[in-house]
C-alpha cells in the first residue's frame, strides 16, 4: 500500500475518507478540512479521529467540566490542578501526593481479564508521569445482577485482571468497591485509582520545550492491540457483543511495566527529562500532539524509527495503536547518551523518533514521506466543544414520587432479626474478601489500612508517620433519583470515609460514567451531577484535582444509572492515630452520631429485598459532613476513640455487623426511643458514625460533640468475643457473631467459586 502523504493530500482533494467509520461527525471532518486547508491524509485522519473521540476530546462534557475549576475552593495544598496527567497535591514535609481515578468500562466486558489489567496499568503511568512513584491502587467496580450468567463470566475476569496486574506491579490494593445493579449488565464499570508519592521538586509535566530536544519513545514495542479504543470502543454504545471490538482492547505486561516503572524513576532521580507523557488511550497520537501543544514549539516524528512488534502496521494504525507500557520523553541532546543508559541497565527498548523544533507544526514522516502536518493545538486541545441539549426527563418527577412508603416494613424483632441476616448476606453488602483476598493489600509495607476499612491508608514516611488515606464512593440509586443531590452523597460519603479513619480529607478527583450524551435524560443527568459536585467541593473546601468522564455506558437505549464515582485523598501526621473499623475491647461505649431521619429511598433495604427504586434519596447537610469530619479527625488524633465506622449502605444496622465482625466482638445496643427501631436500624441518613470510645474518654469525646452542637446518643456497649458472642438489640432480638460471619461471607464463593479460571 502507497503511503498517503500530505503532497498526495493536496493533489487529490476528492478522495472519499473513512471518517465516519473512525467515529467522526460529517461536521467534525469537514472543520478537519478547514483546519488544515484540504483533506486530511490518512494518518492525520486516524490522529483526529482519536483524539476528538468522546473519551479523549470531553467535547460533550468540557462544558460542564469548568465549573470545577469556576467554583474551586482556595487551597494551599494543590500543587498542579487539572489539566496534566494526574492532580497534585501537597502533604506536608516536602511530601506531594499524585492521584487519580480513570474508567476501562468497555474493554472490560469484551476482554474482563485484559480490560480490567490494562486499566490498572494505563493509571499507573499516569501517576509515574507525574514523576511519582505509584504506591498503591484502588479499584471501584460495578456489575449487572451478582446472579446473572454475564456477571459469572465478567466479574472474575476483572477481579483477576485487576489482581494479577497490580499484583505483578508489587502495588497493594488498598480499596474499592463492588456494587450490583440490573443496569449494568452488558456494561460494567471497571475504575482504576492510583496514588503515588514524590518530594516537591521531582513534579515532572507533559510538555515538549525547547528546540533541539529530542523525542524519545522507550518501553514496549507497538503492536496491533487496541487500535481505535478510544473511539471504537471507549465512544459508542454497545448494541452487541461482536468478536470484531477485540482488536480494540490493549494486552498487558505487567512486569513490563515493572521494570519501567524504575527506569522512569532512575531518569527523574538524574534530572534528565524535560517532559515526559505515558502513552495510553490514543497512544502516539496523543503523546505526541499532547507534548507539542502545551509546549513551547514544534514537534517533528520519523515515524519509521518506532519499534515495532508487527511489520506490517500502517503508519495510521502505530499512530492509532494503544499497546500498553510505552512512554514518550523529551531530552536535551546532552542528556540522550545516559538516558539510553539507564534504559539499558534496565533492558527497557528506547529510541530517539524525533525533535522538538521552533516552529509551530508537529509534522510526522514515514520512510521519508511527510504525512502529517498540523497545528498541535487543533489536535489535541481544540477539539469540538458541544453544548448538547439536555432536560429533565418527563419521569423524573414520577420516579421522585414513588417513596418506599408501601413496601411492608416489620414490626417486631423477629421480622427486624431476618431483615439484617438477609441484607448483610445481599450482594452489594456480603462481604468481598473473596475478591479482595485475589489483592495483595500489604506489599511494600506501607499498608496500614485496607479493605473492608472504610479507607485505605498508606504511611508516606517513615520517620514521621505521615500518611494518606483514599476512599472512593458512588450510589447511581442515589443519583438516578436526583442527581444533583446524588453526586454530593458520593462526595459526603467519600470524605466520611477519610475522615472515619482519622484522615482530614484534602482532595478529589472523579470518574464520572454515564449513558451517551446523545441523550437529553442522560445529559441531564451529567449536567446535575457535575454541578452538584462542584457546588459541594466548594462547601466542603476540596478542589478537584482531575479525573476522568466516561460516556456511552450503556446497552441499546437502555443506560446504566448516572454512577459519579468520588475519590477522595486526606492527610494524617501520624499513621499510627489511624482508626479502625472494628469493635475492639470489651466494656466500650458506642456512640451514635449524627441525626436519622426516615429515609429508605434508594436504600439497600428497598432494592436487595423489594427491587424498588424511587423516592427522594437522603437529604444533603453538606456543614453537618464538616463538622462530623472535624470530630472524628480530632478524637482520632487526641485517642478519643477505639473504633469509627460511618453510616452508609444498609445504615446503622450494617455499621454495627461489620463492627462487630472485624475484630469478633460484640455488642449490646439499646436504639434511642425516639426512632422506630425499623428506620433506627436500616435508614441510611447521611453525616452520621457510630463509634466506641473507651469509658475514661467518655467525658472528653461527649465534650467535643456538645462543644460543636453536634448530636450524640450513646446506644450501646461492646461485649463478649468470639462466635458465640451477641450483637444484641435489646428487646427486640440478638444474634450471635458465628451466625452473622455465615451470613455475611458465604454469598460470593457461593456466587462465584466455580468461576475462578487460571490465568497466564
């Protein structure tokens, strides 16, 4: 095949081009055409195509997007915002902390093994862009039905992706979560989080400066896996499974990338790049247009010269290739020789494909011929802006409307007793260790909290103490019925969850999955969502410090619940003020705090046991997350408190199991007289924890919540250990630890044992 170069580009104008095949608009190649001033060549027309794709280009969502930036709260602590690979913050000390949450939906349900790998691995990079060094991992995960033929084939491919991946890498998995719900079969959410940990002065950029550096492209050779992700797969609808979308799903090698991971930090550690960008969704098209917009000049490739593990790539399809564990750096001339170097110490394949230059072009050359010549800019940062239309759906208000008030509620502890065994045993609130088991969660030795922790949490630095701990949080019930509301419950619940461990929450970052954006319902959502979380980051005092949008998710016309999935990063001095979830000594005081109202809309009660969505999810109280926040980091570092678990998924009553569970003791509650012991129990109220508190701190922990006019009531004290011990709601029923942990761990082996398949 002749190459398609830009002489050849200018003399033949009417040349009919596969741009709606590649996913581009008529509009979107005709504005092509205009850029450049007659058509695209075919190489160019593969770089646009992927780069003004949906996943790379945010054109349905830019517009929304801003307002995290618009509303962002004064912080001190945000070192580098949104725009570069990863956000950047400071922790005190000299220490920064990168982190960011992505998505890998649709690779994940053709290949469950490679998609959800090659996620983990593309997140990685991004944090050791940054100049980082990744320390740790998370992995937010979302099927369709737990029962479902299709979640047995996908649920255990991805869990081993993600394990076998992060694992291989020596990075410990620290947290997560997995949820079911109907609408997302066909079309799971497999989020990939990564934090990584630098001194100040090591913070690296993606840029391309200064003429006569030079390109150079080191790590894995390219191959003909995961051409077109980004736009085959990552930026349409899933009408149907077709063997033809396996192409698109990028093969990983995880000690690949091991073995890069050190390289990179080996050439950051002597100062050698200029700038540098990982090589994911879009691959050299991105890395290299990325590089060269947000620098200072031009940018010219001898496409040629890449490495390759498949001859016979057309220049469009290495420009087009996602082939995992590749990095692009810009060097000084000067600095070339022990750049090679140290790739060689590390036998990590590096060659020189080109030059910055000083001109205003990223012009590209295949065995001389010249095939793409284009502004940077209109490649990579000016893509097509669209404000899709959006409106609230005409049954929103009747869903709104539909409250769980119908649904037969028990009356006595009998009814009250088989309502907590069935909803601890439910899919969404069982116990996941047959998936995080797959996890290595202490590798490296900074692990001091991990799953099923309300967030992990890794020590920084070794003399001081200094850690960090991440949640990340996401109810689609919640956002489905108001997705305003819905997306600062995702917040709320994420910043308890830092805060419960003793952590003051300082960051976030975001990874928004919706339906298409072709949809006004679905837009509508989006647009709510967003807004709603930038309003409550404001109040909160977090800035968002990147993330990820992904649209599309969805089966035909059918779309998954709007799912926000909120990561947030806090700060402790002192790791070891860290505090647990589980009931500890015997003889302790447990605490509730925070208001219950009756609120069951889009609880877990209403849809494992009744399969009912509709009604207004919780009230927000953004100022009540605060000051619960500002108590339980207090009491956390002044030793108030043994044991803090916050009030979410299946309310007080799942709060209580998992308490009791973690450390086998038990508890006698009493609920406050004023509840009916059924919303006492399961309502999911937000801004509220329960906590032990050691007698002797009984005076000082009660001082702190009167000090703060923030509610309290004791309800109970910790008791007994081991299996035979109680958690026993007095007068109303009991229940012993044994029976509770049989109910609590036997629903995912027996879901999924049989499903568990070896792999390379």
């Amino acid at each position: 095949m002749s190459t398609d170069s830009v002489r050849d580009a200018g003399a033949t104008p009417e040349v009919e081009q596969p741009w709606a095949q590649l996913g581009l608009k008529e509009d979107e190649y005709a504005r092509i055409r205009e850029i450049l001033g007659r058509r695209p060549t075919s190489s160019e027309l593969a770089m646009y195509s992927v780069m003004w794709s949906e996943h790379c280009s945010y054109k349905s969502s830019k517009v929304h997007l801003r307002q995290f930036g618009e509303k962002a709260p004064a912080s001190d602590a945000l070192l580098v915002g949104m725009g570069e690979n990863a956000g950047v913050v400071d922790v005190g000390g000299g220490w920064a902390v990168t982190f960011k949450v992505e998505s890998h939906n649709h690779p994940s349900y053709v290949e469950p093994y490679q998609g959800a790998a090659t996620g983990v691995g593309g997140i990685v990079r991004d944090i050791l862009t940054m100049g980082a060094r990744p320390v740790a991992v998370m992995d937010p995960l979302r099927f369709g039905p737990a029962d479902a033929e299709d979640t047995r084939r996908v649920l255990p491919g991805v869990v081993a992706g993600v394990g076998g991946y992060g694992n291989c890498l020596g990075l410990p998995n620290i947290g997560g979560e997995v949820v079911f719900d109907p609408s997302y079969a066909g079309n799971p959410l497999v989020n990939a989080l990564c934090v990584g940990v630098m001194r100040h002065e090591d913070v690296k950029l993606a840029r391309a400066t200064g003429a006569g550096n030079l390109v150079v492209l080191f790590g894995a050779t390219t191959g003909g896996d995961g051409i077109g992700g980004v736009s085959v797969l990552a930026s349409e609808t899933f009408d149907e499974q077709r063997p033809t979308k396996r192409p698109s799903v990028q093969v990983g090698d995880p000690f690949m990338e091991k073995v890069l991971i050190e390289c990179c930090l080996e050439v950051f550690a002597e100062d050698l790049v200029v700038g540098i960008q990982d090589l994911g969704g879009a691959g050299l098209s991105c890395a290299t247009s990325e590089l060269a917009s947000a620098g200072d000049g031009g940018m010219r490739v001898a496409l040629d010269r890449v490495p390759l593990r498949d001859p016979s790539l057309s220049p469009e399809e290495i420009l087009m290739s996602e082939s995992q564990e590749r990095m692009c750096a810009v060097v000084e001339p000067s600095k070339v020789e022990r750049f090679l170097e140290i790739c060689a110490k590390w036998d990590v394949s590096a060659t020189v494909i080109g030059e910055v230059t000083d001109g205003d072009r990223l012009e590209i050359t295949w065995h001389g011929d010249l095939v793409v010549d284009v502004p940077p800019r209109s490649v990579a940062h000016e893509g097509p802006v669209y404000e899709r239309p959006y409106a609230r759906p005409g049954w929103q208000d009747a869903l709104q409307a539909d409250a769980p008030a119908s649904l037969p509620r028990p009356a006595d502890g009998d009814g009250l007793r088989d309502v907590l065994l069935r909803l601890v045993a439910s899919p969404n609130l069982a116990d996941k260790r047959w998936v995080t088991d797959q996890y290595d969660r202490y590798v490296l030795g900074g692990t001091v909290l991990a799953q099923p922790e309300d967030a992990g949490m890794v020590r920084i630095d070794e003399e001081t103490g200094l850690g960090v701990a991440l949640a990340t949080d996401g109810n689609g019930r919640f956002a489905k019925l108001d997705p305003y509301a819905g997306a600062q419950l995702a917040l709320a619940e994420a910043y308890r969850n830092v805060a419960t461990a003793g952590a003051t929450p300082l960051a976030v970052t975001n990874c928004l999955n919706f339906g298409s954006p072709e949809d006004p319902d679905v837009m509508w959502q989006f647009a709510e969502a967003t807004r709603g979380l930038a309003d409550a980051c404001r109040e909160l005092g977090v800035p968002v410090t990147g993330g990820n949008v992904s649209f599309y998710n969805q089966t035909g016309d059918v779309a998954i619940l709007p799912t926000p999935v909120v990561g947030v990063l806090g700060t402790i001095d002192d790791v070891a003020r860290r505090t647990p979830i589980g009931f500890g000594e015997e003889g302790q005081q447990v605490y509730l705090l925070g208001t219950t109202r009756d609120e069951l809309a889009g609880s877990e009660w209403a849809h494992a046991l009744h399969g009912h969505l509709g009604g207004l999810p919780p009230q927000v109280d953004l100022a009540a997350e605060r000051t619960l926040a500002q108590i339980l980091v207090n009491a956390s570092r002044d030793g108030l408190v043994d044991a803090a678990h916050d009030l979410a998924d299946g309310g007080l009553a799942q709060a209580l199991v998992e308490a009791c569970l973690r450390r086998g003791t038990g508890a006698r509650i009493w609920l406050p007289d004023d509840l009916d012991p059924f919303v006492a129990l399961f309502s999911e109220s937000t801004a509220r924890a329960v906590v032990a508190v050691p007698r002797e701190e009984e005076v000082r922990f009660s001082d702190m919540c009167t000090a703060r006019r923030f509610p309290f009531v004791r309800i109970g004290v910790t008791d007994g250990q081991g299996d035979d011990a109680l958690l026993d709601v007095q007068g109303l029923f009991s229940v012993t630890i044994g029976e509770l942990r049989a109910a609590h761990t036997g629903t995912f082996p027996r879901l999924f044992e049989q499903d568990v398949q070896p792999h390379a």
